[in-house]
C-alpha cells in the first residue's frame, strides 16, 4: 500500500495488514481446535484473550485500508484495485475448491460454485474478501465524506455515530433480542475505515506508551471479564463480546494501528517485501481456511494435549500464512505480465498515482482549511531554433589621440551682460588631431622621483622679499638705521 510511486509505500500499514490476516487465520485455528466446545477453567485465560486478540484481525484489515485509502479522491484508477482483488479472488476460491475435492473429496455442481462464488461461501474465510471490495467501492465516498468535516469534533461525532451503530449491535441485548437491527452490524468496516483515517490525522496527539498502556488495560479488561463470566458457565458463552463486529475489536484495532503509526514511506527491502505480503495476503486468507483442516490431524498427533496444540498454532499459523501468500503472488504473474505489456511497467500498486486531498489543520482542533490540490501544468512545448541571420558589420577606423606637449591655455574672458542677465559661454575646444591605425603610442615609462637635497629652495631673506615687493632696499647698516631714527631724520 502506498500513495506515490517516488515517495514509497507505509510500512506500517502493509505491515498491520499482514498481522490482521495472520490474526484471522489463528481464528480460524482455534475454530478448527474446537477450542468453543472445551470448557473453560481459570487456566484458560491465556487462550481467551489470544482469541478475543484474533477477533479484531476484520476491523484490522478496515483500519489499514483507511489508512491508506482516506486521501484519495475518486477516478479511473480507482478500479484498478477492484479488477486486481477480483481476480485473486477468483483464482483463490477455485483454488480452495480443487484442493477440498482432491484431498476431502468434496464435490459441488456447477449451479453450487456459481453461487458459492457470488456469495463468497466458497470457504470460511472469503467473506472477507467481500467485505475488502465493498471496502474498496466505498473507499473514495467515505474519504470525501471525513475530509468534508473540518474539525477534530466534528469527526471524532462521525465516528462515534458509525461506530455505535454498527459495533454495539451484537453488544446491547434485551431479553433475548437485538435492540439494534442485524443488518446494522454490516457497517462494521466503514466504522473501521473512518476510524484508520481518524488514527493517521489524530494518531500524534499521544505518546505511543499511552496506547501501549491502553491496550494492555482493554485487553486485560475484556479478559477478566469473559473468564469470569465463563467460568461460573463452564463454556466459552458470551455473545456480547463473541463477534468480530463488537466495540471492543474495533477499539483493539485501533489502538494497535495507533501504537505503530508512522507516516513515513520509502522503498527500501523492508517496504517491498511487507507489501508484496500483503498484496498476497488476500489468496493467503481464502486458501488457508483449506490448509488449516488439512495439516490439522498430523498435529493432532504429534500434540495430543489441548495446550500443547493451542501453542502449537503459534508456529503453525505463520508458517501456513507465508506458504499461502507465496501461492498468491504466484498467482498474480499473469496480471504483472499484463501490466508490463499494455502499461510499459508504468503501473504499481492498486493505489498508486493518485493525487492526496489531505488538507492541513492545527492541533488545537480549530477549523481547518482543506490545502488545495495543485495540479501540474501541462509543459509548453518547446520553440524550434533558428540560425540566426549574420549582421553586415562595418570597419570603423581606430582613432589613437596625438600626444601634445602640455601648456597653458588662456581663454579671455567676456564681460557679461548685466542688462540681459546673460553669462559668457566659453569657446568650444577644439577637436583632437586623429591618428591613422598604424601609428602607436609611445609608451612612457613612470621614473622614481630621486631626492635631492641640493634642489631644495633656499629660505627667502628680507631683502629679497622686500624686491619683490617693488620696496627699495637701502644699503645702509643696521647701526645707521637705528641713529636715523633715533635722529629723527
């Protein structure tokens, strides 16, 4: 089971479904033991609560399917999986049907296997195929109906009401008689399908110790109680705990897909060979039912007594499972031969390639806005190219500037207009001398500048400050100077 063929496939889902097939099938076991007509002591208990376990193996399988069908949305490929589990079912019951003529001797006519085969009796255990393609006809219907709710209570309504009315059917009785109509019980798997996609949007919001613990507690509960019941009865009677469809399987079931809950998918050898078990273990569940009758006499005979058979099972049960499951896929050669002829090997699992509507919420249970599925945009095509056309270019003369001696440029000044507001507008410069292209520039090297201490300007003295100001200068001493003044010349 997976959504996307990149992202992979849910170990955790593939894993359960191959537990809840498991699971059915040591029902099976204890049905063929003959372990209802035993009478039950307080070392029973053991026993009792492995069975009642194995109760919840139909509303397992309804978990994992809505675990993993719950985001999908309704298309053609949604019939792809119905075309797939028709064929192993047709397969599987003619299977089982050949081997009880070959070894029991059990013959039907023609007007018997057709019917055997519409109403899936072919054995035991091919009613669950049934209830796996109704699941699966409905599948998109009840997706679109939990992600319409948006918030936590809302769905959290919606699966107590489906729940109550399909699981507490065989439970509420009074004075002999069902208070909830039979037919009420059949909606058994659509309360499971709701409750595996309640589980994958709400499953984080414990630690996983929690429904550990939680588990433990039902299980022992449930346990106690039958025990007791049963004891003070001799024989294992409690019909309000004995069906498939009780609120207590379903609760089991839950709890279990929530303790491994994990949404993360990939490919590695561990997905694939979980999931190519449970895609086989459809054909294991319909051809076991015909392989436990079979091998249970020789066990019978190496474990005469009844615990040493029950745990027997333990062993017998996986064993008969991985020997179905492999026939199975066997089986399935023909449709993967199919599929690579007409599909190019395109195609995967039964629900692969379709697009998730999960929509994104809080979980502080506010109300939630469904995430808008994105669809990709078709690619535009791709524009031939062209050569370009060539561009004629024109040879342009290089113009290499003359190099000019520095000098001094003087521009006369014009005096404004003062009248007109007018300002002088200097005389343009004239344009440089262009060079043809072959001359070149000399190129001048930068020299150091070398300090000397001799070109250094000496300090002006007075006398040749005052000439430069046009002052005559006087010859006289400083001594004739002073006598001037003192004189008063």
């Amino acid at each position: 089971m997976s959504e996307t063929r990149k992202e992979g496939k849910y170990l955790c889902a593939d894993f359960l479904a191959v537990i809840g097939v498991m699971l059915l099938l040591g029902l099976e076991y204890f049905k063929a033991v003959g372990f209802m007509e035993m009478p039950v002591t307080y070392d029973s208990a053991l026993p009792i609560a492995g069975r009642w376990f194995c109760l919840s193996g139909a509303m397992l399988l309804s978990a994992c399917t809505g675990y993993v069908l719950s985001t999908k949305r309704l298309s053609w490929r949604s019939v792809r999986p119905l075309i797939r589990l028709i064929y192993i079912y047709l397969v599987s019951s003619l299977g089982a049907m050949l081997m009880r003529r070959v070894i029991f001797d059990q013959y039907v006519t023609k007007e018997e296997l057709i019917n055997m085969l519409r109403d899936f009796t072919a054995t035991d255990t091919a009613e669950f195929a049934g209830m796996y393609l109704v699941l699966l006809l409905f599948a998109p219907f009840l997706s679109a109906a939990f992600h319409e709710l948006k918030t936590h209570n809302a769905r959290l309504a919606f699966l107590a009401v489906t729940a109550g009315v399909s699981t507490l059917q065989p439970m509420i009785i009074l004075s002999g008689r069902y208070v909830i109509p039979p037919w009420c019980k059949m909606l058994a798997p659509f309360a499971g399908f709701i409750g595996g996609a309640f589980v994958r949007k709400y499953a984080k919001n414990l630690p996983r110790i929690a429904y550990f613990f939680l588990l433990l507690l039902l299980t022992g509960l449930q346990t106690v109680a039958i025990v007791y019941i049963c004891t003070e009865r001799g024989i294992l009677c409690y019909p309000q705990f004995d069906s498939m469809a009780s609120l207590p399987s379903l609760m089991t079931a839950l709890l279990l897909l929530s303790l491994f809950h994990s949404e993360k998918k990939g490919n590695t050898a561990l997905h694939r060979f979980f999931s190519n078990a449970s895609g086989g273990a459809i054909a294991a569940l319909i051809i076991g039912d015909t392989v436990i009758d079979f091998v249970l006499p020789s066990l019978w005979e190496y474990f005469p007594e009844q615990n040493k058979l029950l745990l027997a099972g333990l062993g017998a049960v996986p064993v008969i499972f991985i020997l179905c499951c492999t026939v199975g896929i066997f089986a399935q050669i023909p449709v993967f031969l199919m599929r690579t002829l007409f599909e190019d090997g395109e195609y995967e699992e039964d629900d692969e390639d379709e697009e998730d509507v999960e929509d994104e919420e809080e979980d502080s249970g506010t109300e939630e806005k469904s995430a808008p599925v994105q669809v990709p945009a078709k690619p535009k095509p791709l524009r031939k190219l062209e050569p370009l056309k060539e561009v004629p270019v024109r040879e342009v003369p290089v113009t290499v500037a003359k190099k000019y001696p520095s000098r001094d440029i003087t521009m006369p000044l014009k005096p404004a207009e003062e009248d007109t507001g007018s300002f002088p507008i200097p005389d343009p410069m004239p344009a440089p001398v262009a060079l043809a292209a072959t001359e070149e520039i000399e190129s001048i090297p930068l020299a150091e500048p070398v300090y000397n201490p001799a070109q250094e300007p000496k300090p002006a003295t007075l006398d040749e400050i005052l000439e430069q100001q046009g002052i005559p200068v006087h010859s006289d001493s400083i001594d004739d100077l002073i006598a001037k003044i003192t004189s008063g010349e």
